[in-house]
C-alpha cells in the first residue's frame, strides 16, 4: 500500500477526528480510504453511462451561497425538468430532475462536487436509455 501526505486545516482536522470516532474507525487512514472510495464510486456510476440518462440531484448549500450556487446551475438549465427549492435553518436544498447526456450530467455533477460552497451533492439515476 503506498503512504500520502495530505495537508488538512485544523477544523478539517477536528472534524475527521469527530466522525473516526462516532463511526469507531481505529485510524485515520481508513476511514479516508472509505471516503475516497465513496467518491471514486460516484464518478464510476455516472461516468459508466452514454447516451441520455434522468437523474435526480440533492444539492446543500449554506444560505450567502445562493448566488453562486444559481449561477452553477443556471449553466446547466437546459437539462433540467424539475427544480425544488427549499430553506432550512440557514442552509438551502436544491432538489433538481435532470434529463440529458450522460456525460452532460456528469459534468455537472464534477462541477458541484467540486464547489467550495456546496455542502453535499446526492444523486440517483432514474432511468437509462
């Protein structure tokens, strides 16, 4: 197995100690290990499909992000069907039905999976054609 070196600020830091522990992980590299493994699995899911696909996406956000959070998915509009938008204790959900090719969708996946500002991103294939 090869060893990284990965520079992580110290709230960052607290927080993975926080959820090693919650979740009973004896080390570190372990549970980063899961987590990357998580996100390798999100891209392969996506990246495995051609042609158009309907997805449903779970975007999370703090409130002061809203602006560039609407100019992301302003970007992508031509692709979705369905927005829901919803306020929750100062942070703010998109519920988002998406329809198009697939590689169109994973770009914009890749594009608010890699925003500082959103929270978390969740998706799920609906249908494959």
């Amino acid at each position: 197995m090869e060893i990284l070196s990965v520079s992580i600020d110290d709230e960052t830091l607290g927080q993975l100690k926080e959820i090693q522990k919650k979740l009973g992980f004896k080390s570190r590299s372990k549970l980063l290990r899961i987590a990357i493994q998580g996100i390798m699995k999100d891209y392969q899911e996506l990246d495995s499909h051609s042609g158009s696909i309907e997805c449903v996406f779970m975007v999370m956000y703090d409130e002061e992000e809203k602006n560039h959070v609407s100019d992301i998915i302003h970007r992508f509009k031509k692709m979705i069907n369905t927005e829901v938008h919803h306020h929750s204790f100062g942070r703010e959900l998109e519920i988002l039905i998406m329809r198009g090719d697939a590689k169109e969708v994973g770009r914009f996946f890749t594009t608010v999976k890699k925003s500082k500002c959103i929270y978390s991103v969740n998706y799920s294939i609906i249908k494959k054609e």
